[in-house]
C-alpha cells in the first residue's frame, strides 16, 4: 500500500529557501492506493505528476507531509535504510533511462549487483526476468540496437530485479507509439495480476487510464482535484477538468461551423444546443423519443458516440433542442431527473 498524508514540495529557484520564487509544486496532497491495485494520476504538464511520484520514493523530499509504503514510513528513514526500503519500489521512466555502455542483462542485473548479490544469483534472477518481458533472446544486445518499446521492456524487468512490491510508472508510455503503447500497458497488467505488485503511475492519457488503471485521481495546480473509480471518473467526472479531459478524449465537440454561430445568452429566436452525458440504464432508455412526447421537443442530433468504459457504458451526445423557451426549459430538466448530465454549450438561431 502507498499512502501520502497532506504532502506538499515546494520548490526554491533562487536556492534560498525564502519564499521568493518558490514554486508550490504539490499542495497538501493525500492519496491511498490499495495493495494489489493499479492507481492512476492524470493531469496536464506541468501540474506536479511527476513531482508526486518521485515524492513516493523519496527522488524528492517532501517540504511537509508524510509518505508511508508497504507500512514503513519513508519520511523518517535514514539513508541507509530509505536505500534498502527503496529496493522495494520499482521506478520507470518516459525515457527508459537505460546504461547505454551495459548489455541489456547487465542492465537488468544492476540493481542486483548494486546489493551485493553474487553473478550466479543474479544470473537466475535476470533470465527469468528476461523471459518474463518477451527479451530472453536479445540479452547480450546493447539499447541502441533495441526499439523503444523493447528498451521499456528492459527497464521493467530492472525494475523488477530486486522483487518490489511497488512499481513507479513517470509517463511510462509517453514516448511510444499507440500500438507499442498498448503492449507495454498490457505487460503492466499481467504484471500487476500475476506478482500482486501495486502499480502509481501517472499520465496525460486518458487511454491509459482507460486501459489499465482501477482508480484515478486527477492532478491540476499541484492539487488532487478527483479521486474515482475509473468508470465514474469516464462517466461523470467531477471539476471541469475533468470534463475537459473527458471531452478531449472523446472528441466530442461541436462542428466548428456551429461554434461559430452559438451565442452565450439566448435571445427571441434562439434554441439551445446541449451535450448530454448518459451512463447506465440511460443509455438504453429511449429518452430521446419521450423527449419530444412529453415536452414537445424536437431533438436534432448533430453528434453522438457511445464507448465501453470497463464494466460500464457511456453515451454522448450532442444536440439542438427545438421548441419554445419554455419547452426546451422543461425538456433539460426531464433529462437532468433522468441521471442524464445537460451542458449547455450556447445558443443558436433558428434557421427557420
Ligand atoms: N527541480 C525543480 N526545481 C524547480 N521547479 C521544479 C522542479 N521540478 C519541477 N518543477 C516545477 O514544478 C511544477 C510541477 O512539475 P512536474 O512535477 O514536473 O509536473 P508534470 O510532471 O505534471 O509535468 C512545474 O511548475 C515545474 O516547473
Ligand atoms: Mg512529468
């Protein structure tokens, strides 16, 4: 288990530690994430991800705040004992940060080497490690002759040399095709599901946090904004980032021919055009048709998707709401008690 309790990094560009130019790179963080789990933190650049992970193994030092791992609290080791402690977290990294003048075993045997073990032990510890991330054949291969996905399947067994509970993952992904993106996600989950290691990892991608993760929080500012289930986060994400994230994610946006002509207050011949976010039984619920029934609605649907998000199903939608002031009013507030979320993205004129 990884728990962070109120921590925050500032920190000093000036190197005076006086308050000037401080930057408050992480704000009273709290974050629990389960043995056995697979957590994710997603946010913008710049927004702490990376400096809250490399507060977990302590690559930075907290300004305020405790960091407790697998029960031991890691704030208040000494040095020897936060190196032993950190032979239990394993750390990746977006640029694999490979020793390019090592094979790939002896890079994967470091850690290894590092604690003193003798060359047979680390030999039977790195073979299997090597079959276990699809490598065993490209042993005595050096990392300029490997391909990105394949020098992040390297790191991954290093990271994995010296049996950590917790796996670190800094934007592990990012530098790496879709395709090569989704193996490596994949070898994640296995690794999770078979060796029962916990997996933070942070990203700018919803898809990775679609793919494998179980809980997300969201970062912005320095701040954990959301903390969900994976599917409520997809479905009914809380803070207009999140929102936003979703959207982007989705591609859900109006035509920009109708950006162009919505207006932000409604006038005498105007309609509403709404996007509608609908989970669960919504989805197969035929709103749409009751809409015009009950409120003598006519829907114009410019724009609708429907995506799996684990167990759960989620609708998007983009539409006009043609009718009088009072019968779109009337229409927004059937869907809302309906669990359908209304967004009102502007106002139209009428063509007619
Ligand atoms: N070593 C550092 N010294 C000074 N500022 C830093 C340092 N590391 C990160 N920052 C600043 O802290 C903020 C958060 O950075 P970071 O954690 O790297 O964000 P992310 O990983 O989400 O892109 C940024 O404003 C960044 O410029
Ligand atoms: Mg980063």
């Amino acid at each position: 288990m990884i728990e962070l309790s109120n921590v925050s990094k500032t920190y000093f560009s000036n190197n005076k530690g006086n308050g000037s130019n401080a930057i408050h790179a992480l704000k009273e963080a709290n974050l629990i994430v389960p043995k056995g789990t697979i957590h994710g933190v997603i946010g913008l650049s710049g927004a702490g991800k990376s400096t809250l992970i490399r507060c977990v193994n302590l690559l930075e030092r907290p300004t305020s705040g405790t960091v407790t791992v697998d029960g031991q609290e890691m704030t208040n080791l000494s040095n020897a004992a936060l190196n032993r402690a950190r032979h239990r977290i394993g750390m990746i990294f977006q640029h694999f940060n490979l020793l390019t003048t090592r094979s790939v075993f002896d890079n994967v045997a470091l850690p290894l080497e590092l604690m003193g073990q003798k060359r047979h032990t680390v030999r039977e510890r790195v073979i299997p490690l090597l079959e276990m991330v699809g490598l065993a054949d490209k042993a005595d291969q050096y990392p300029a002759q490997l391909s990105g996905g394949q020098k992040q399947r390297v790191a991954i067994a290093r990271a994995l040399a010296s049996k950590p509970q917790v796996l670190l993952c800094d934007e592990a992904t990012s530098a790496l095709d879709p395709q090569t993106t989704s193996s490596i996600l994949e070898l994640l989950r296995d690794i999770n599901h078979q060796l029962g290691i916990t997996i933070l990892l942070i990203t700018h991608e919803m898809e990775v946090v679609k793919s494998i993760c179980h809980r997300v929080s969201l970062i912005s500012d320095g701040e954990l904004v959301e903390d969900s289930e994976v599917g409520d986060f997809f479905t009914a994400p809380r803070t207009q980032l999140g929102r936003e994230f979703l959207n982007d994610f989705l591609q859900l946006t109006p035509p920009k021919e109708l950006i162009e002509r919505l207006v932000d207050t409604p006038g005498d011949n105007t309609h509403p055009v709404v996007r509608l976010t609908f989970s669960g039984d919504a989805v197969s619920t035929p709103l749409i048709s009751r809409l015009a029934r009950e409120c003598g609605v006519d829907v114009s649907i410019l724009q609708a998707k429907v995506e799996s998000i684990q167990e759960r199903t989620l609708g998007l939608m983009i539409a006009e709401l043609l009718g009088t002031p009072t019968q779109t009013q009337q229409a927004m507030t059937y869907l809302e008690s309906h669990q359908l979320q209304v967004e009102v993205l502007g106002h139209v004129q009428r063509n007619d």
